[in-house]
C-alpha cells in the first residue's frame, strides 16, 4: 500500500491522539507503552503500526506476528508458534530497549492478550489498544482480498466475533508517565516519612492500627502501592460493572482513548485506610470522568462532580485500593461542613491538618503538575489489579527512563 493509499484509509480525523497531538506525542515519550495493534487480517493494522512506529522511531520496537509467521487463526490453545516472539519480547523489556513497544496482530484471541497484559504488568508499561478505523475492517467479504495471508471468507468469519466488540478494560484512567510517576512517589515518600515523624502525629495514632502506640513507619504501613499510578475514571470490571457501555461509548473517551492529559494534584492525604493524592480536574478532564461518580461512592450526599478525583499512593494490608477516593469524599464532607481540620503547622512547605480520627490532609503550597496517558487497565478478568509492596514500598519502582 503506498502512503498516499494509507493517508487516504486513515483520515486524519480518525487517526490516534498518539499520532496527531504534539503534546501526547511529547508526553508519550515519557511513558513505557505496550501498544497492541487489534484487528482483523487486512483491516489496516500493519500501516498503523508502521505510522506509530515511524513517529517515535528513536524509543519504539515493532514486532509483528506475520514476521514470525503467524498464521492468523482460532487455535485451541496458544502454544509454540509465540515462542519466538515472546521471547524477543521479553528479552526487549529485560534489556530496556524501548520504552515504546508495539505489537502488530490480530489479538482476537483472550488468552493470547492475557499473556501481554502480564508481560505489560511485569514490566510496568502502559497499554494501549488500537484499532484501525478503516471502513471495511469487518466486513470480510473485502478483507479477503485484502489480506495477504490469503484467509478463506471462513477463515474471516470465524476471527470475526471477539473482535467486533469493545474490549473493555478492568478501569479506564489516567495513567502517569514515568518521570511524573517517579517524581510523586518521591513527593509521597517524603511526605508519609517527615508526617510519621511529626509530634502531633505521634500523638494521634490511636486510629491506625500498629503495636506500638508512639511510632510508627507510614512507609511500611502503605506498604502496597499500585503497580502504576493513575487516577481512575470508570471502574468497568471488563463490562460487567453498571454503565461501563455507556461510558466506553462516550464522545469524550473514544476520542480521548490514547491521549495526553495534564493532572494537577492540589493536596496529599492519610487515613488509617490510605494515603492518597487529590486531582483538580478541568472542564476538559470532567468531560471524560463519569456523572456519576461521587454518587457511586456515597449515594446519600450531593458532592461536586470531580471530588473523587485521586491517585491512590498506598493502601494498609486488607484494604482495597477503591478506599482511597472514599476517604477523600471523607475530606470533602467535612470540608463542605465547614470543617477545615486542625492546623497542624508546615510540611514540605504546605499546611498541614489534621481531621480526626487518624485523617491527615496536606494542601500543596503549589500544584503539582503530571503528565498521563488516558487509557485502560488491562488483565485476566476475575483477577484485581497487581500491586507493588516489599521494604521499599512506594520507591521500588522508581528508576531512570
Ligand atoms: P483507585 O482508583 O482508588 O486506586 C483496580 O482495582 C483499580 O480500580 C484501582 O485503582 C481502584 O481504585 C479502582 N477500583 C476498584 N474498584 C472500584 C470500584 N468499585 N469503583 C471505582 N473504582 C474502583
């Protein structure tokens, strides 16, 4: 296909945030991505691939399937026709090769996107699943003269059914690059140390359950840190959560899916459940975050659309990471009360209150900006997402890009 032909079968309109907007393409750049091509043979996946990888050809690696000669096809059981790939795909993720990777195939088998959703999760790389927007992607009767593995219109029908649907996520979130991720773990490692350390905090540990009532370690406390900071949007559970659909269907999330976005978080906070940071979300931001929300979360009380907005730093062990934004829908009713906490002196240069019953809410003398990526979570359905834990907790995955 020439490029012109190409141009011509991906309108600019319809071409992925990250090929078309500078400040994704930037922000892209600062990510580990795992960019899994979906489609079926000759919908115009290999040229998308080649787009996205010619774009960010200094950081990225393409492997396709049909240079390991992968015949598309319904199997049974993946089995030893990956073997090649993955191990080439391992051994690019082990080496830090690329902080880009893109895998070209037809990913309409569940069981073959679960062993890179591992592989994603392992290595900490972000993925993204795009789909060519070309008009005859399912119509197959076209495809099969398009296809170069020359697959009968049978052999087309039968790829067909998974891949005519919405692959939905276990979240859709905003997901931080890497450097941003580093720089706020280090910002939350900071904080959770010099507040653990705090006389005013010694005094008040009633709330948290730790054995000796003088000290304690927040860090070792907080010990399980999400395996990649976000600030989730629509907890989907893979469809079966109420209104996923809808919500993948949006206007805002189709377009958005893949693009950059800039959060900024205004305050820090603790509670004998989770420590947290809070997102100011703009009137771009709140066109992708769900109308129902706050509702979901606390469905008797009237909460601004957008308070929920957070990234969950850490949880105590037995607590589950969705606790983070109901904490902070804690902090929102009291504050709504006109409670504004104790003022507890400075931390990190900003002010630092205390809410009762072991609440703790550090408001940020200046916002911190982080750069994200707007996408899904993806994994084996059934199984929540991974978490980080070990000595160093919220540290252990900082490294340089
Ligand atoms: P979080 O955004 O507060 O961290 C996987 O479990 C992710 O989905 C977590 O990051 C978690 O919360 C979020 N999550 C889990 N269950 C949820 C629910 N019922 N509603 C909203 N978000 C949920």
């Amino acid at each position: 296909m020439t490029s012109a032909q190409a141009s011509k079968d991906h309108p600019e309109g319809q071409k992925p945030p990250l090929l078309m907007d500078d400040h994704t393409v930037a922000t892209v750049r600062e990510s580990k991505i795992l960019i899994l091509l979906r489609g079926l043979p000759g919908s115009g996946k290999t040229e998308l691939a080649k787009e996205v990888e010619q774009k960010y050809k200094d950081s990225a690696r393409l492997f396709s399937a049909d240079q390991y000669n992968i015949r598309p096809a319904v199997r049974s059981s993946t089995g030893g026709e990956y073997a090649k790939l993955d191990e080439d795909l391992n051994s690019c993720c082990e080496r830090h090769e690329a902080s880009i990777i893109i895998v070209d195939d037809t990913h309409h088998d569940r069981e073959r996107l679960e062993e890179l959703f591992d592989l994603a999760n392992k290595f900490q790389f972000t993925v993204i699943v795009l789909e060519p927007k070309t008009p005859w992607r399912l119509d197959c009767s076209q495809l099969k003269d398009k296809n170069h593995w020359k697959l009968s219109l049978e052999e087309l029908k039968n790829l067909r059914p998974t891949l005519e649907k919405d692959m939905l996520p276990l979240y859709f979130g905003w997901f931080l690059a890497k450097r941003d991720e580093d720089n706020l773990r280090k910002t939350a490692h900071e904080f959770l140390e010099q507040l653990g350390n705090l006389k005013a905090f010694k005094k008040h540990l009633q709330a948290f359950s730790c054995e000796d009532k003088h000290k304690m370690d927040l860090l070792k406390y907080f010990a399980k840190t999400p395996n990649i900071l976000h600030c989730t949007t629509k907890f989907c559970d893979y469809g079966k959560a109420p209104g996923s659909e809808e919500y993948a269907q949006l206007e805002a999330v189709r377009k958005g899916y893949s693009k950059a976005f800039t959060l900024h978080i205004s305050a820090l906070f603790v509670t004998p459940r989770t420590a947290g940071a809070q997102v100011e979300l703009t009137q771009e931001q709140l066109h992708v975050w769900p109308s129902d929300a706050e509702k979901e979360a606390m469905p008797k009380d009237v909460l601004p659309r957008g308070s929920r907005a957070h990234i969950t730093l850490g949880c105590a062990s037995d607590v589950q990471d969705v606790q983070a934004g109901i904490d902070l829908l804690e902090f929102v009713k009291l504050q709504q009360a006109g409670r504004e906490g104790e003022n507890m002196g400075e931390l990190l240069g900003g002010k630092i209150s205390y809410y009762d019953s072991g609440m703790w809410m550090l408001v940020l003398p200046r916002k911190k900006e982080v750069k994200t990526i707007f996408s899904g979570y993806y994994g084996k359905s059934g199984v929540t997402a991974p978490h980080l834990g070990g000595k160093k907790g919220l540290l252990s995955q900082c490294q340089i890009v």
